[in-house]
C-alpha cells in the first residue's frame, strides 16, 4: 500500500529575502490545511536567508530546503518542480504573505470542480508608504467580469486573454495537470513566468476565479524587476517564446494581430525602464537585430509601426530616443489635440478642487482631534494644515500658477518647451498633497471610525486570528484606496503610458 499523497505542495525560491522571510514561511505553515510541504529552494543568497530556511526546517518536518547556485528565479522554481509530492502545486514568493485559511478554500474548490488550476486576486503592500493598493492586473476584473462564477477556458475570454495576471503565485495549480503540460519557467532571465503561463494556458479546460483577496503582493524599492537595468532586454526573447507557443499550439493566426502589437509594446515598456545609458546602447542593438527578423507586415496600429520602423532607421539608442519623444508629441494633428484636452482637463479638475476644498474647515475639525492616532506622513500633512495661513497651500498654487504658464506655452510650440520636465516635477514633489487636498480627509475620518479595523489592516505579522476578518477588512479599506489610486491614475494618464 503506498503512503497517502500530501495535499499541497509550495515550491519557494528564496533570494536574499531575509528581510521579510519568516512571516512568509509562517504563512504558508500556520495553514488552516496544514497537510503540506514547503519546498524551498535557496537561489545562492548571500544574506542570512538559508540560516533562516534550515532553522524552519530543523523544527518542522514539512520544510525541505535545497540550495542552488545563484542563476534566477527561473531556475529555482524548475528545480522546485522536480522535487513536489501533492496533489495541487502552490508557487510562492518569499517575501510575500498568503492568507492562513487560502489552502482550505482553494483544496475544497479545486477537488470538488476537478480543476486544472484555480486563480484569485492578490492585494499589494506598499512596503515603504505603508499603504494598501489594487491593481487592474492583480483584480483581472474584466476577466472576472466576463466569466463569473463559471468554469471557463480561454476560449470563453476572446482579447482578454491578455488581461490574465501571468504571475504563478494567484493560481492553484492540479499537479497531475501541470506535469501533463511538461511547463516549465524560463531560466536565467528575469521575466520567467510568461512561458509557465503561456505553456498551460491553453491547455486548461477547467478554470475557476475567486473572486477575493487571498495573497498580499509586497512592493518596495528594491523588487527584483527594479534593482537594475541588467536584464531587461530579456523581454526580446520572452516575446519571441510567447509567439512560439502560440504558433505550436495553433493559435497564433487568432491572435497575432495582439500578440504583434503586444510585443512591441511590452519590449518599449522594458526599453523605457532603462536609465544606464550602456544598457540601452545593448537592449537597442538586441532590439534592432530582433525587429530586423521580425515581419509585423501591416498588424501593428500607427504608433507601434512608428516605433518599430524607427528602431530599424535609427543608427543609435539617442537618435532612436530623441525620434520617440518628437513622435509622442507631434506625430499627428489629432492625438496631439487630444493630448491638450486632456491637459486641459486635468488643469480644470485641479484648479477646481482648490478653489472648492476649504483647508480652514480642516483646521476647525482637526484642532480638536487627537494628533497622536496619525502616522508619520498624516502627521505632518496635519500640522501643515494647521499651520497654513490661507485656504489653500502656497507652494502648491505658486507651482500650478508656473505649470500654467508652461502649458500654455506647450500648446503653442511643444518642442521649445519644458513644460514636461515641469509637469515631472510637480507630481514628483507635490503628490501627496495635491492628493490630500481632495481625499485626506476620507482617509482621517476613516481612520479616526476604524481604529480596530485599521490595527488589524496595517499588521504585517501573520500570527493573526480570524484572517477572514482581515480579507473583509482589506477589501473595505480598498474602497477607499482604489479611490485615491483613481485619483494618482488621473496624474499618469496625461503620460498616455502603457504596460506589460
């Protein structure tokens, strides 16, 4: 008789992450299913993150640790692969957390639809601002839309395919389907979870969305997709693997139109995130030889045919960089028209807000509050109100004053302006209170009516009871943070900026 199957096994590739390792661990082994194996896979780190995986492992035996030379989070997770024992796969990031009752809905879901994998929506954690945010690409909300509660394939969602979060850690994956697929992660390169997604995609005929938070997404300044610009001309080959597949799984001629102009966009976003000019002197010449092969024929749209014959005309990055910024601005009547009226209506809704927000009935409110139940950044932007003179702040109307005057500049000759670099600057410094001269004082009566709430919200320890009451808790605090991220949307929009 052989021994009972276990139920879930984790695969976690671990890369310097001490800063944030333990409550990643505790989440997965404090399971209201605890029938599991944790397998986590050392990717050569450097701090003292294997010290902590073999302590874990010392004191409970559902922790196996393996250790590899440093090559990528590719690698590590294929590795992980070959070493799971359960029925359902569960990849996890090792400084991120999973809510402690996911396993027990996911396992009772996936075995009682006989799923090939499940998906759910992830919440991010704003490391350095404190702060909860969604997503449109974590929510998949269009897909969820579409689908409802109904067992789906990707024939049920058409161009929304596209919309589908490719990261493996918001899906729960039935084993025996996975090894069936042969799917593994690209390696040694930094964007490894599209050819996983893509490899199973179109495989799956049974797929279901939870349409709740389960996964809480860390993100800080020091992300592995943003510690440097080393890597990122990876995207070129990422885009080439995708179409591959899509043409061995007879599915390019329906989709190649997407997936052209897809690929010219997702290598200009990951060209664009380039700052070294070395790097992008190397990412150019790649790019170059790739479009050089590359017959979009006529399928791109007028802006991705633009970018793609001036990479090809361009002797250089700089030459490339100087036609793309003219291009933005200039390439026609219309979109540059309509670039001014959305300037113009950004300017109309920001004058309006500071002629309509009234700063002296903050401070009629505020005095008779209690200073010490706000953070740091409340508390300054508090005392500022008290403090202020006039009903408005100073240096914000000054620099909008200025900003106004650029702009009108602009729209007369765009290309002997600064009008840009000073829009950068004003949402670079002014942000946060641009932003709290509208929504502030949501945020401060929310929090004064949820002190309890707001404790339990803001934990970062796993080693919390009732975590249903903390998913509620985050997706009504949403209600509110997806307001403010409209409101930040309002000041990115007018970069017309589009991403993977």
């Amino acid at each position: 008789m052989c021994d009972k199957m276990t139920k879930v096994s984790v695969v976690m590739p671990v890369y310097n992450a001490s800063r944030f390792l333990d409550d990643s661990i505790n989440s997965i082994l404090n399971q209201t299913l605890d029938d599991l194996e944790l397998i986590c896979v050392d990717d050569g780190s450097t701090d003292d993150s294997l010290d902590i995986l073999n302590g874990f492992m010392d004191k409970d035996s559902r922790v196996k640790v393996f250790s590899l030379k440093h090559q990528g989070g590719g690698n590590a997770r294929n590795y992980g692969l070959t070493k799971i024992t359960g029925e359902y796969l569960f990849c996890m990031d090792a400084d991120d957390i999973l809510d402690l009752n996911a396993f027990e809905d996911f396992y009772k879901i996936s075995s009682e639809k006989k799923l090939d994998f499940l998906v759910f929506k992830a919440i991010n954690y704003g490391v350095e601002k404190d702060h909860y945010f969604e997503t449109e690409y974590q929510n998949m909300s269009r897909i969820y839309n579409r689908v409802k509660d109904n067992i789906f394939s990707f024939n049920d969602l058409g161009d929304l395919l596209f919309d589908f979060n490719v990261s493996p850690w918001c899906k729960f994956y039935n084993t025996e389907f996975i090894k069936g697929t042969n799917a593994r992660f690209r390696e040694n390169s930094k964007f490894h979870d599209n050819n996983f997604f893509w490899s199973i995609i179109f495989k799956a005929k049974r797929i279901y969305f939870i349409n709740e938070f389960y996964y809480t997404r860390k993100r800080y300044d020091q992300s592995i997709t943003a510690s440097s610009d080393s890597g990122h001309s990876d995207m070129i080959d990422v885009t080439n693997d995708i179409i591959k597949i899509f043409k061995n799984q007879s599915q390019l001629e329906n989709y190649k139109s997407n997936l052209y102009n897809l690929k010219i966009i997702w290598i200009t976003d990951r060209y664009n995130q380039v700052r070294n000019d070395n790097a992008k002197k190397e990412f150019f010449s790649k790019m170059k030889k790739d479009y050089e092969k590359f017959m979009p024929n006529d399928l791109l749209d007028n802006t991705n045919r633009f970018i793609y014959d001036g990479v090809l005309h361009s002797k250089d990055f700089t030459e490339f960089d100087k036609l793309k910024r003219y291009y933005q601005i200039t390439h026609e009547n219309k979109p540059f028209d309509e670039k001014i009226s959305k300037y113009e209506e950004w300017f109309e809704g920001l004058e309006e807000d500071l002629q309509s927000f009234s700063l002296k009935t903050l401070q009629k409110n505020f005095k008779s509050e209690n200073k010490d139940d706000l953070n740091n950044n409340q508390s300054i932007f508090y005392q500022n109100i008290l403090d202020s003179q006039d009903g408005h702040s100073y240096k914000i109307t000054k620099k909008i004053t200025n900003l106004r005057i650029d702009f009108e500049n602009y729209k007369k000759n765009p290309e002997t302006t600064n009008f840009e670099d000073s829009l950068n600057e004003v949402l670079s410094e002014y942000r946060k209170d641009l932003i709290a001269l509208s929504v502030f004082k949501k945020e401060y009566d929310y929090l004064k009516l949820n002190d309890n709430k707001n404790a339990i919200i803001k934990s970062n320890s796993v080693q919390i009871d009732h975590l249903k009451s903390k998913n509620y808790y985050l997706v009504k605090k949403n209600e509110y943070l997806i307001k403010e991220f409209e409101n930040k949307s309002l000041f990115e929009r007018i970069f017309f900026k589009r991403r993977l």
